[in-house]
C-alpha cells in the first residue's frame, strides 16, 4: 500500500479526537520551532503563528456550528479562546510578544484530547 492509501484511510478511520490532537501536535510543534529561532527568522515564526491561528480559527467555525454536539457552554469557552489566541497571535507578530502562552494553551487543548488530568 502506497504512503498516500495509507494516509487517506488513516484519515477515513480515525477517531476525530486523534485527528484534532495531530492538528494542536503539529502547531505546536511549529510554534517550539519559531520560538527557538526567534525574530532571526521572521518568516518561519509568521507561517508557525499563522498556522496557529488557522486552526484555533477552524475549531472556533466548527464550535459555532449549531449541529456540533459538545455542551454549549463548552463551545462558548472554546469560541472565546480561539478568540484569544487570535488577537494574542497578533501581539506575538507585531509587538514581539513570546509565543509561549501559545504553547501553553495548545497544550492544555492536547493534553483534554489524551484524557490526561488537568494539574491541580
């Protein structure tokens, strides 16, 4: 089976909760990056920042969405985080603020789509 079949029916079989968590990892991922070039290489820190921002911007459309099934109350949560992170994501690019809480928040969102405990 190619590598392309593979993804494909990766993508058709698994749990959404997988595929979101891949999504917050890889944004994540890119966030780390661009936090250890710094403002050397803006480009990559745009693009990280950017990628971010496209992905709390989805689960925000996706929460607003009546058909959506998680509590209202949750999604509203989610909704005005997303909208956080979209005017802190502005900061990060033009006042130079760190993109740490970026991280921070993306991993809170990972570690609830692991099942793992919030620390006390």
């Amino acid at each position: 089976m190619s590598h392309e079949a593979y993804r494909r029916a990766q993508k058709t079989t698994a749990h959404p909760r997988d595929a979101e968590y891949r999504a917050f990892s890889e944004a994540t991922r890119r966030l780390l990056e661009a936090k250890e070039t710094g403002r050397a290489d803006l480009k990559r820190l745009i693009e990280a920042v950017h990628l971010n921002r496209t992905l709390w911007g989805t689960l925000a459309s996706d929460c607003a969405d009546p058909a959506n099934r998680l509590p209202s109350e949750t999604r509203a949560l989610i909704i005005s985080l997303a909208r956080w992170v979209t005017l802190y994501s502005s900061d990060v690019v033009q006042k130079q603020d760190s993109v740490e809480p970026l991280i921070d928040v993306n991993r809170i969102i990972m570690d609830g789509l692991a099942g793992k405990k919030p620390a006390a």
